[in-house]
C-alpha cells in the first residue's frame, strides 16, 4: 500500500400514506424474526429458519422515495456466497473485469471503523471486510450470513452461537479465527482506554464473548435483545484482526480485512484505489477487477462526470440530480431511489449557554419551519418525522404534532418561540455561531436556520469547516449549536436514537441527560413482545424530544446513480451497508 500526503408549512405535509403502513404492518412480523422465531406468547425465541437464495428484482428508477423500510427478515444457512451464486440465475451472466469508479465528496477521516461516524470510510473501505452478517445485497429487507455459514439462538433467546467459514485469510495471510470475531466486538462493545467506540450501544446487552473453538463464537447476553442480528448485520461491524488492533491500538492507519478488495493506494485529496483480493474466500468473486474512489467535494463537478461516464456510481447523488439525469441521459444511467434510515436535524448544545436552558433550545426549534427546510434544502426529496424514523415504531403523526416544534401553526410557533426566550431572560434575542460542515444539504440548512432564528432575534454567525474540522469539533463538543445528519442502522428501536439520546450515547453531542430516558431505552431494549415494546417506544421518543437537545428536521431520500454498465448492485436505505461489491460486475 502508497500512501500519499498526511495522513414553508403552507405546503401539503408528505406524511406516509395508508398503503405505506399496510406494507409496513406486513412486515411487522419480520421483527420478531430478530430474536429467532418467538412464540405466540412472545415469551421464547427458537433457532431461524432457513431461507433459500433468493434474487431480488430491479430497483424502480422512480423520483419519489419508496416506502421507509421495516426491519429485515433474517435468514441463518444462507450466506452472501450463497446468494451470490443465486444472483446469476434469471439474469445475465456475470463478466469479469474492469475497474467500478465513484465519488467521495470528503477524504475519510481515517480508516478505523470502531470510531468514525462519517460514511466515507466505510465506502471507501468496506469492499475491504466482512461481517459476521450482512443485509443481503439484493434484499436490504433479508439478513443473511457474512463470515459465518450458519448460527443458532438458545430458547431464552440470551445466547447467539455462530459458527465461522473455514479458510479464511486476512490481506496479510493470517487465517481468520474466533479470536479475531472476540477481540473485535469486545473493543466495540467495551473499548480500552483512549479508544472511542462510536457504535458501543449497539452492543450494549453482550455480557461476555465465548471462542469454544477456532470456529465457534457464541454471544452470551445480559437479557433478550430483538434487536442484536440487525445491530451486527451494520457495514460497521465488520470482523478486524486481533493481531493488528493489539500492536496498535486501532486501525485507523491500517486497511486489513478478510474481503474481497484490498487498499492498493491512497493519494489524499485525490483518490482511493482498491485492487482483487485474489485468496477471497467467496470462489468465483469477485467480478471486478478493481475499485476506485475519487474525492470530489463539489456536486456539479461530480454530476459532470457521471454524465461523461467517468464516475460508474455516484452514491451520493441528490434526488433533483437525479431527475435531471433521468431527463438529460437516461439511455446511459439507472437511478435507484428508496427512503432511507438518514435524518437532518438540528443539535444544541446543553454545556454551553445560552443552550444549557431548554426553554432556548425549544424556542430555537419552534422557530424553524421543518417543511420548508425540506423544500429548500432538500428539493422535498424526503419525509417529515420525530426521532424515531417513519415507519412501525414512530409516533403517530398526530401525536408527533402536539410537540412544540412539530405541529403546522407556523404562527403560532413563532409567537410561542419569541415568549419562551423572553422567558428565558432574552426578550431581544441574542447572538451564537452556528457550526456547519461544508457539505450538501448541511451547507443550505445552515443558512436557511440563520434565516428562520432572525425572525425571534436570534443572530447566528455561521462557522462553515470541511469535514475533518467539523467532525473532531464534534468530537470535542467544541460547537454552541450545528445541522447535524446521521444514519440510523435499521428502522428498530436499538438501530441508533439511543447513540443520540442516552446520557452515554456516543453520539449524544447534546449532553442532555435524562434517567427516566436511560431506563426506558434499557426495558424497551429487552422487550420481546412488539405491542409492549411499541409502547415503551412512544413514550421514550415523546420524552426525548421534549428535552430538545436534537431536534429533526426531517429524513432524507436515498438516490443511487447507476451507470448501466454497472449490474446487481442495488441501492439500500442505509448506503452504509451495502459496500462489499463481491458480486457487482460491469457490462462491456
């Protein structure tokens, strides 16, 4: 490997329609699937079953998103080799070759998976690594296994036993064991000193980590979690070795995984070049030859040369792009659309005042007209929603409606915010610095807050960083208030608002600590029963939001572009999980 360089509320509000939840009621039963097949009583979990490989059908090249995805079926023999062997049936036959080119619209970070919260890193480097399983590529609603060729669930649903494929070798030829699969999810869910684990949560209910073999791991945990396969299926929680991450501590100088691509060169600010990994595993894959990411922050650059053809895949394409590719070269490109699992909303900070008064925090909120944020920095490519993401486990829009911040009377938010501040001891507003990251759509949204606080006299200087800056602000808590965006890993309870929300939260920028929160979040999380669970969810979402340390504006639309050479790639509503390209192949 070379390195190079250092390291509106007028409008009509876009609600899920009826035939949204009547799919979404059908899925429901695809939850319970999470802690194996529960009985009626809901009171034990038994082993998945199998489900045969399946192909998934060509993804729409509609405008508007599709229905928010439920949570994923699980199916336990079936692995992605498996799956990818069934892609080829019913279809054209793979060719190999050739090298698939994206965009980046930032260098990453640094490499390491167990700490970074922005997705270039693992859309740079998750061709690299394997899971111990993973969403099918094919189906973001189906499981499937990764690393592990089968696994089993006790009854009680506390212990998880998985056991691995045979013969697999990391990029410098050490053989893969259980030990690697241990150390791993032991840094993620319990990190040493100085080591941050930005997804710690996830695993918040493993007790302990069991190696009975080279080739069996079992997850024994504190009490049920629903929740635990969707957690360990997220492009994040890819299997590090044990080698490595003991000499250094971290892996954010080092890209080596088990995967179907290696890191061939990084030329900072330029590019990222993977190449074959030619002792995969998976026989057979993968097709392409190789992948290349370049780093293009500006969108009208990138979108030029995804017309030209340059770039195969443009993964963070904006929903009005790609429309005006459908328009201008359809013959040329596929655009693949779905919701996604991805907000934009805004974070005060609590430690820092005047943001440490929740009476200012709110009037902030009541301030801004969430649809037309959508509208403006969105081109309305997305759903309004609170903190759970639209769909099964989310408010009600009628009750979301009654939080302050939430409801349609513009006006009367406006009024309500003016009185709240004065309350607060500023009847004539005052003055803050608004960080924002140098990115679409935070960019527009940091402007069209400055605009909307103006109206109650609050007076924001905008501090606009690129993402390296911004991010290690974050990190610091070194910010009075920000736009913020961020991805869910599924639509579950446990797939990210408690990363936000608890008082230990990895992502809790906020500081907003509550108790009553914490235990809610905790019973929720081992609550197998989905009626009981639900209930539980309502409640933690409606006290959560009422404490206004983040307040969302809404959740975007995921646009995939496509070009038509590119095949059995499909976008996802978490992009973040499907970047292992082992089966995508290129047409001449």
């Amino acid at each position: 490997m070379k390195t190079h360089g250092n390291d509106s509320r007028s409008t009509q509000r876009r609600w899920l329609g009826w035939r949204d939840w009547l799919r979404i009621a059908r899925s429901l039963g695809a939850v319970l699937a999470l802690a194996g097949v529960l009985t009626a009583c809901g009171s034990q979990a038994a082993a998945p079953t199998v489900n045969a490989p399946t192909t998934a059908p060509q993804a729409p090249a509609s405008a508007a998103p599709s229905a928010v995805p439920s949570a994923p079926a699980v199916g336990a023999p079936t692995t992605a080799a498996q799956a990818a062997t069934a892609t080829v049936a019913g279809g054209a036959q793979p060719e190999y070759g050739g090298i698939l080119t994206f965009n980046l619209n930032s260098d990453p970070p640094n490499f390491d998976f167990i700490s970074n919260t922005t997705s270039s890193p693992v859309w740079a480097f998750g061709p690299c690594y394997n899971g111990l399983v993973i969403y099918d590529p094919l189906d973001p609603n189906k499981i499937i296994g990764d690393l592990a060729e089968s696994w089993e669930v006790s009854p009680d649903g506390k212990a998880y036993t998985f056991k691995l494929i045979k013969g697999v070798k990391f990029h410098d030829r050490v053989p893969l064991t259980s030990a690697d699969v241990k150390y791993t999810f032991d840094t993620v869910r319990n990190p040493p000193q100085g080591v941050v684990s930005a997804r710690k949560a996830l695993l918040a209910a493993v007790d302990s980590i069991e190696t009975p073999d080279d080739y069996t791991v079992r997850f024994l945990l504190k009490q049920p979690s629903p929740s635990l396969l969707t957690n360990l299926a997220s492009g994040w929680m890819v299997v590090l070795p044990k080698h490595i991450l003991e000499k250094t501590g971290d892996m954010k100088k080092d890209v080596i995984g088990t995967g179907p691509f290696k890191l061939k060169e990084y030329v900072r600010g330029t590019s990222i070049e993977l190449v074959k990994n030619p002792d995969y595993f998976v026989k057979g894959r993968p097709y392409l030859d190789g992948i290349k990411a370049y780093i293009i922050p500006d969108p009208s650059t990138a979108f030029a040369n995804f017309r030209t053809g340059q770039l195969l895949m443009y993964p963070t394409i904006t929903g009005a792009d790609g429309r005006r590719a459908q328009q201008e070269f359809s013959d040329k490109v596929n655009i693949q659309n779905t919701a996604s699992t991805s907000f934009v909303g805004m974070m005060y900070n609590s430690k820092q005042k005047p943001w440490d008064d929740v009476r200012v925090r709110q009037a902030a909120s009541l301030a801004i007209d969430r649809n037309a944020a959508l509208q403006t920095t969105l081109q309305g490519d997305g759903v309004l929603g609170g903190l759970m993401m639209p769909g099964p486990w989310a408010l009600p829009a009628a009750e979301l409606e009654k939080v302050a911040g939430y409801g349609p009377d513009s006006e009367a938010d406006i009024a309500e915010a003016k009185k709240l501040l004065a309350d607060a001891g500023f009847p004539n507003g005052f003055k803050t610095t608004l960080l924002v990251r140098n990115i679409s759509p935070f960019q527009q949204a940091g402007v069209f807050v400055k605009d909307q606080w103006a109206k109650i006299g609050i007076d924001a200087t905008l501090d606009v960083r690129e993402s390296a800056a911004y991010l290690d602000a974050m990190a610091k808590r070194d910010f009075q208030a920000t736009p913020y965006g961020a991805s869910y890993q599924a639509n579950d309870p446990d797939g990210g608002i408690g990363d936000f929300v608890t008082c230990a939260g990895s992502l809790n920028y906020t500081a907003v600590c509550s108790p009553e929160l914490d235990d809610l979040y905790a019973k929720q999380s081992q609550t197998l029963r989905v009626d009981d669970r639900k209930k539980m969810v309502n409640q933690l979402e409606l006290t959560a939001l009422k404490n206004y340390g983040i307040f969302i504006l809404y959740w975007r639309g995921r646009t995939l572009g496509l070009s038509r050479r590119v095949h059995d790639l499909m976008v996802h509503p978490n992009l973040d999980h499907n970047f292992r390209m082992q089966n995508v192949w290129l047409s001449k």
